[in-house]
C-alpha cells in the first residue's frame, strides 16, 4: 500500500532501492512507540502501538521532519496523511503483521530474551531491541560525504580572496548563484552550465544541526547575491574599489561563511581547514 514511495505528501523516495534491494526506508510510528517518544499515548496496548494502522513507512528526511514539529504534525494529521497515501495505492495488499514484522527485521536487529521463573518486572516470549547503530553509522557517513561535497564547492578562488583581488564581478556573482545550486541540489557547474561534480544536496543531511548552519550559509550567499545586484553589478570595476565599506562587507561575509563551515566539517570529521584570505594575498594587502 505504499506504492514504494515515502508517505510525505510529494516525497517519491523510495524506501526500498529498487536495484539493490536495500531498505532505506524508516518505520514511522504516529502514536510513538515508547514513552517519550513523539506523540506517544499510554493508553495504546503494545499490539496497537505496533499495529499496522499505527505505522507510517518514510524516508530518513521526512521521519526527522514528523518528529520535531509536534505542533504540525499531530496524531490527527499523520492519520490524514495515512489515509491519503495508501488511498492512492488501492491496487496494494494491507500487509499481513508478518510482512510488518519482516520490514522491522530488515531495519533492526533482533534479540530474545527468555526468562525462567521470573518474579516481578517485564515477562516477555521475546523483545525485539529496534537497534538503529547501523542506520546511524549510515546516515553519519552520508552526511560525511555531503559535507565534503560542499568543501568542494567552497575550495574555490570566490570564496577565499579578498574581493579586491576580483578580475571579474560577473564570475564573482556566478559563483555564488552556482555554489546555492550546489548546496541545494548537489550539483556543481562550471560558469559554462558544464556539470563537474555531484553529490546530494542539503535537506539529505539527516542531521539537522548540520541542516540549520549550511542553511545560514545558503543564506548569507542570497544576500550576498542581493547586495552585489543593488550595488555592484551596475559598477564599474574602479568604482567599486573605492568603496572599502562594501568590499569589506564582501570579504567578512565570507569568511563568516568559512566558519561556520570549518564547524560544520569539523562536527562530521571532514579534514578541510582554509584561509581566508589565502596566504599569498594576505601578505600583499
């Protein structure tokens, strides 16, 4: 009943590859699974808490998104957006609790737990532990190699000389245009539209603390772009050296980008560590 597709509304993730076969997907709970947990109900028994009407299948982003608007995304709403997908997948069989149970196991680790003249505390035939060490270890990784996608993007002469050292305020701008494409996309281009290097783009972090301050640089770039429209672009190149407020203004925004993205890479283990500006100009000026 779900098509294949992650239950957001317009998501069309898959949640199992379909050339590998590997289950990328996420079981998502509308009333949570355990105490704590987002929109968890105590009044639910364990057989409706783990029932199939109580289970959404998403993707890694849209889990995360369910799960910290609590706000938005009530027990109410999630049951709407339920309904809607799986209305769309009639043609789809309601899995039987055996299927439920086989999509656990491929996203976990089972392990059981037998007690022998117990007295007292959880009696249990056995305890599936949903043990999330490998999708972490996954989505950690991923995030890695976003990352250093994106120092790829920033390893550039745009964002590491001072602006007065610009020959050229049109390649300046596309270079800023390119790197917000990037980083949303994660795709990079030359000047000349020539695709050069690829990744995913941003909203594939699955940790959202990387998502909010590459959000920030995306955009400091926007008003970047916006204040070399008003100001720059119409300029010409004399003019504008003279006005050392902006071209500082240019060359700090940068490097508060640099920062914030030497945290980034250092919150994900990537080794990129520059300059700005770089050496052989910071002597010259």
């Amino acid at each position: 009943m779900s098509g294949n597709e992650c239950y957001f509304p317009y998501c069309k993730n898959n949640l199992v590859d379909e050339e590998s076969g590997k289950v990328t997907g996420e079981i998502c709970h509308i009333k949570g699974n355990r105490s704590g947990a987002p929109r968890y109900d105590s009044n639910q028994n364990d057989e409706e808490r783990h029932g199939f009407d109580n289970l959404l299948l998403m993707c890694p982003i849209h889990h995360d998104i369910i799960d910290n608007d609590l706000d938005l995304y009530t027990v109410s709403k999630l049951k709407e957006i339920k309904a809607e997908h799986e209305k769309k997948n009639l043609k789809g069989i309601k899995p039987s609790k055996e299927i439920v149970e086989q999509f656990i196991f491929n996203l976990s680790q089972e392990s059981k737990i037998s007690t022998v003249d117990q007295k007292g505390g959880q009696v249990a035939h056995s305890i599936i532990n949903i043990n999330y060490k490998d999708d972490i270890d996954s989505e950690k990784k991923q995030d890695k190699e976003i990352i250093r996608f994106f120092a790829s993007c920033l390893d550039r002469p745009a964002f590491q000389d001072l602006f007065i050292m610009e020959r050229s305020y049109i390649d300046f701008d596309k270079a800023m245009e390119d790197t917000i494409t990037a980083f949303n996309t994660g795709t990079l281009f030359t000047r000349n539209g020539k695709k050069v290097a690829s990744s995913k783009g941003m909203s594939y972090l699955s940790d959202k603390n990387l998502r909010d301050k590459i959000e920030i640089i995306v955009n400091i770039l926007r008003d970047i772009r916006d204040v070399f429209a008003s100001d720059v672009r119409s300029e010409r190149r004399e003019t504008i050296r003279k006005e050392q407020g902006l071209m500082f203004w240019f060359d700090s925004k940068r490097k508060e980008i640099l920062k914030i993205f030497q945290n980034v890479c250092e919150q994900t283990g990537v080794n990129w560590n520059p300059r700005f500006p770089r050496e052989r100009f910071s002597r010259e000026v």
